[in-house]
C-alpha cells in the first residue's frame, strides 16, 4: 500500500481547501492514572493517561457528562467530552530510569488556535477531509453516556488501521508506520488514533467498550469508512485525534546505533499496544448540528461556539492520585509495567 506522507505545508494547504467535518486542539486537562471507561472507579488505575476536555473528568463517569462540565479545554466550547491516551516515557538505555515525554500542539494550527498548552488534536469527519456525503449517508451524533475505546495494551503484534506513529522530521511527518520509529526523530513522534464509525444504535457502552462499534475502515489516513452492517448500522462521526510528543527533547541522549527504541508507553507494552478511550460530552444538539452541515471544515461553518485557547487552558481539574510524575523516576508511575501492567488491564481490553 503506498502512504501519503504530508509535509506541514502541505497539510496546511489541504486542510485549507478541505470542507467536511471538525479539526479543533484541546489542551492538556490533567495527566493522572485514572480510567473511567476501562477501569472506573480505580483510583489509581493501571498506567498514567493524558487527558483532555471537559472538567467533569474522574475516576468513575456516569450519565451526561456534559451537562455535569463547566468548563472545558477545547477550543470548541460546547465540546465537554474527554479524550484519553496512554501517556509516553523515555527509558534511558544507560541506567533504565524512566522520563515522561510532554505532547505539544499539534502543527500546524487553524485560525485562533494559538496558545494550546500540550494536548492534543481532535477530528470528527463526516466521510472523509474532502467531502461530507451526507445525501448518501447521514451522521448521527453519539447520544450521551456514550464512550468508546480502540486498540488495546495486550496486542503485541500489529494495531488495526487507524492506529499509527510518524517520525518527523523538518516539516515532513514522514511514513506512516505501525510501531515506534527505531531512529531519531528531529521533531518528535506523532501519533493518531482512529476511532470505529459504526454504532449499533442501541448501547452506550460495552463489557470491553468495543464490541457495540463496528471498525470498517481498513487503511491508514483519514479514509472514508465503507458502508456500515446490519449488527452496527448507524453511522456516527469519524473521530480521531492526533498528538505530537516532544521526543527530541531526549535525543542526546541515546544513540540509534547501538540503543532499541527507548521510548515506551505507559503501560508498559509494545508499541503496537497504542490505544485511546472517548467520553461524548457535547452540550445538546452542537455536535449534530455541525455534522448536519455541509460542505463545511473546521467548525460547522460557524454552528459550533469557539473559545481562545487562553481561556481554555484556565480549565483543570483536582490531582485525584496525588502522585509524582515528574523527573526521573526509578520506574513509571505506579512502579509496573510490561507483563504486569497488561495482566492487570487484560480484563478491560480485548485485542
């Protein structure tokens, strides 16, 4: 399969000329070791996450999450949901010590979304970047309660489509790729999480957060997703989200030549154990009003409200683990990892 390796400007030239669906940042909210969807209640759970959005984050999340919110570090300001990912750490190859990489803005950024602390990128597609289709198939937003996990931290093989690392370097994000880049990236490892677009219409969730979505998408890219089954016929937004993590920071540090990759996600697997979890919270009708709009990029053609991203990273949330997570650590947070960390997961996730 050939891969479309975008340079920044060129993203920046197609993303301009694009006219289905939302791209927004969302800054960092707090990065604890909780899970509601996997592992509610847990306090802490299993491995440390990155989160972003909506203040009503927590160990356990029930009911309608946006409605709870009030505030939210998105730069679209009904978007009250959360958005989780595994946070990414250095293993330093001379004495084992581990550092947690920080994530940065995604580049390059639309119209006012300076100022983005951290974070990450979030994408909600009607078809695909370039049209919307919605003659053909029309979007329903998720209702709330509703969330969903893709990938998971037991596979140690190869990720579904949609889950992906490029090394950038320059302005080119470079080849797509389903582990961890093995050489130096000169500015730092992206990676993006492609969430199922089939819903069975009738659960909010499931036992492993994945069976009532169907994944029907088997490219890499923000693809259209072929046509939905009868078990999961409803199509919702394509959501995904982007982060670029800032690994430069530790490339003097290891050398390619004589060194595996040093990098290594929080709980403890292989890079093909990438995974996300997303929690709706959208405050009423936003989210469907922009998928009912057509041939319209970056924020509904107006129908969702937008915050500066100053005002956005105003929003936090309380440390509910109260744990150390910064500077060198003798081990990740929670002292576990590899085998250990995936035991204690392996009920949460099926691969």
């Amino acid at each position: 399969m050939k891969v479309f390796t975008p340079s920044f400007g060129l993203l920046a030239a197609f993303v301009a000329h694009t006219q289905a669906g939302l791209r927004f940042p969302c800054s960092t909210l707090t990065t604890q070791r909780l899970d509601p969807a996997a592992q509610p209640g847990a306090l802490p759970s299993a491995h440390l996450h990155m989160i972003v959005g909506g203040n009503a984050f927590n160990a356990t999340m029930l009911g309608d999450v946006g409605e709870r919110a009030t505030c939210t570090t998105c730069q679209m300001s009904e978007d009250f949901s959360n958005y989780w990912v595994a946070n990414l750490y250095f293993k330093d190859p001379n004495n084992g010590s581990y550092h947690r990489v920080m994530p940065k803005p995604v580049q390059p950024l639309l119209g006012g979304s300076d100022g983005a602390q951290g974070g990450l990128t979030v994408y909600y597609t009607q078809f695909d970047l370039s049209k919307d289709n919605l003659a053909r198939q029309p979007i329903k937003a998720f209702p709330p309660g509703f969330r969903m996990t893709v990938g998971s931290p037991t596979v140690t093989t190869k990720p579904h489509a949609g889950l992906s690392y490029q090394c950038m370097s320059g302005r080119s994000r470079g080849t797509i790729v389903s582990d961890f880049p093995k050489g130096k990236c000169d500015n730092g490892i992206f990676t993006t999480h492609h969430f199922a677009p089939c819903w069975d219409g009738k659960n909010l969730d499931s036992p492993d957060h994945q069976s009532h979505m169907f994944n029907t998408v088997t490219s890499e890219g923000f693809t259209n997703a072929p046509a939905c089954p009868s078990s999961h016929p409803v199509r919702v937004p394509q959501v995904a989200f982007e982060v670029e993590w800032d690994t430069p920071a530790f490339n003097s540090l290891w050398d390619p030549a004589k060194d595996k990759n040093p990098f290594v996600w929080s709980y403890g697997g292989v890079g093909a154990g990438t995974h996300a979890d997303y929690m709706f919270g959208w405050k009423g009708d936003s989210l469907q009003r922009a998928m009912d709009k057509s041939e319209c990029f970056y924020d509904g053609c107006g129908s969702i409200k937008k915050q500066a991203m100053s005002e956005a990273n105003k929003c936090t949330v309380e440390d509910f683990v109260k744990e150390n997570i910064d500077g060198w650590q003798t081990s990740m947070a929670g002292g576990v990892g590899g085998e250990a960390t995936a035991a204690k997961v392996k009920k949460s996730f099926t691969a």
